[in-house]
C-alpha cells in the first residue's frame, strides 16, 4: 500500500475564541511525523471562568505542566476540559493513554503547556515499560506537576507509588482531587488533610474535569511560572500530524466496543491517507497479537469492524472538518507489545 507524499490540506469551521487560543502538540512522534504531513488544526469553544484576564504583573510568563496519576483518574479529560475539544482519547478502561500529549492553552499574558501522560502503573510488557518510563520522565521536563486522584478513594497503593516517585523532585507538585461532584461535601475535606500528611503538595485543589468545573487551578498554575517565552506562536493550533488524531479515534472505538485483552493488544497505524476533491480517503490497520482476537475484531459478517470504522470516521469528521472514507483492516503481528522497533513505529519509545 502506497503512502501518501503530497501534503493534506485540512480546512477547518473557525469559531471566534474568547481571549485565548488552543495548541495540541505531541512530543514523542511516530516515524510517519518526519514524512512531511502537515499540522492538523483544531480550534475548540472557550472554557469560560477558568482563564485570568492578564498576570498580575503585566509580564508574559510560560511554563510547562504535567499531569500524572493513576491509570484511569480522568488525566485525559482534565486536558480536553482545558482545551475545549475532545483530543486526549477517554475510556472507562485503565491504561487508554499511551503516548505523551501536549495541550497548550494561551492565555492573555500567558502560556501553558500540559501534558498529558500514561497513567503510572506496574508494568506487564514492555509496552507499558516505555508508557511508565514516558510519565516519571515529565518530572524533570516541567515548571509545575499536577497529581491527580479521586475523591471518591482513599489514598491507594498505586497513590502512595506515586507520591513516593515525587520525593526529592523540586518542581512544585499540586495535588487535584477529581471527581469531587460524586461525593458528599462533608468528604472532601478528610479527604484532603490526609493526603497533606502524605506529602508537601503546594496546592491542593479540588475539580471535576467532566463538568468543566477547574475552580482556581489555572490561576494557581500562572502564578508558580515564571517570566519566559511565547513557546509556540500565539496562532499555532497544533503540530500534531492528522495520522495521529485518526489512529487514536480509531483506538478509543476499540476501547468503547470490545472487552477483556482485546483494547489493549491492539495497535491502530495509519497507511494511506489521500485528498480528493471533497473527500479524504484513509486507510488504517489493526494489528492484534493472536488469530482469536482477530476473529473477535472483525465480528461476525465484519459488524464490529464496520461499528469501529463508522463511529471513528464520524469523531474525525466533526475534527478535521472534511469528508471521510474509512477503510480498516485487522493483521495479526504476534508479541507487538515486546517488539521494540513496532514500539518506535508507534511513538511508544524513541531513541536515546
């Protein structure tokens, strides 16, 4: 199957913003990021009450933050609720995230840069080795590190793992506790004082990234930055290839409509991908560790294939804002996970 050469030209609904402007880059690219694709453009509705009018200094200040946390705590839903869009693909299953995601948000007199990273947990493959690897290693990269847990727990095993991780890191950690809408209020504040006495956190903040309510955090977040640079033009939407965006859509389906090993054997790479007039033609494969798996992608008479195709092709519709033709296949490549070089393939690990 031939690859593309010639650029693809995204056009794109702009709707007017409301003081600021959305960036969405990813840092750690698969091979296709060098063929020449250009940036696929997004522009997504302002989050109203969550962005300061200008830094109490009239100074511009930058900084990058990370988000880290548990498998399944709402990392990637507290970064689509400050950009405005669904980017960061979002499951019920653990472990959805596996790439390191960043969102910018330009704020007036700001800019910040947030990442978006695989949850920390004890890893099985050498996959999730490289996912792991891939969050611990934003600790030295960022200005600011957001924690994320959930209010309807306890501090877990898998929290106290993490806040371990943080001992000895200078950077300021906030501790957000997600999904405060869920408990009584007479909760929280237990709640809060015993994970203060778990570690030093500089904030403690509580949110609910599903209904947009961040309370103060991107104020807090600007006032730990410092002065610096504009990172990344103040019109730059995204640098993160369409071949992407479409791969994860495909894998979020996957996500949604399968159960048990099936999501997280999967790996979805983007083959061909051509512009005609009024119509973009895609086509994406599958690749799975075993023939049964296989079998239970395709469904019978090809209906599950056919219910992930339609219902990827709809969400990169409504994102890039054209036409698309949607063709999936389903290979099986045995042992992927372990397989290094199919890990740098799929921007899972680069090279040191």
């Amino acid at each position: 199957m031939l690859a593309c050469n010639c650029p693809l030209s995204i056009k794109l609904p702009v709707r007017k913003r409301q003081g600021y402007n959305i960036v969405l880059i990813k840092t750690t690219l698969p091979d296709y990021a060098d063929t020449g694709y250009p940036a696929f453009l997004l522009r997504g509705p302002a989050i109203s009450g969550i962005l300061p009018a200008m830094t109490s200094n009239g100074k511009f200040k930058s900084g990058f933050i990370s988000i880290v946390g548990r498998p399944n705590v709402g990392k990637s839903t507290l970064l689509n609720a400050l950009l405005g869009e669904k980017i960061a693909i979002i499951s019920d299953k653990p472990q959805t995230t596996r790439n390191r995601i960043l969102g910018i948000v330009n704020a007036p007199g700001a800019q910040l840069v947030f990442m978006d990273t695989p949850g920390i947990h004890k890893p099985m493959h050498k996959m999730n080795e490289f996912m792991v690897k891939t969050a611990l290693a934003t600790y030295s990269e960022v200005d600011v590190i957001l924690m994320l847990v959930e209010a309807t727990e306890k501090p877990g095993g898998g929290d106290r793992f993490i806040i371990e991780t943080l001992k000895g890191v200078k950077t300021p950690v906030f501790l957000l506790i997600n999904k405060v809408d869920l408990i009584e209020k007479e909760r929280l504040l237990p709640l809060m004082q015993e994970y203060s006495t778990l570690f030093g956190f500089k904030e403690i903040i509580p949110v609910s990234a599903l209904r947009n309510d961040l309370g103060g955090l991107v104020n807090a977040i600007i006032a730990r930055l410092h002065e610096g640079p504009r990172y990344f033009p103040e019109d730059q939407l995204t640098d993160q290839p369409e071949r992407f965006v479409v791969s994860e859509l495909i894998r979020e389906k996957i996500f949604e409509l399968t159960k048990e090993e099936i999501p997280y054997s999967t790996a979805v790479v983007i083959e061909d991908m051509k512009e005609e007039p009024g119509l973009t033609r895609i086509t994406a494969v599958i690749y799975v560790e075993r023939d049964s798996q296989k079998g239970i992608l395709i469904g019978r008479g090809g209906a599950m294939l056919k219910q992930i195709g339609m219902l990827a092709r709809q969400d990169a519709e409504r994102l890039l804002g054209v036409k698309i033709f949607l063709q999936l296949w389903v290979k099986v490549k045995k042992g992927w996970r372990e397989n290094e070089q199919m890990l740098k393939n799929l921007g899972l690990v680069t090279e040191e």
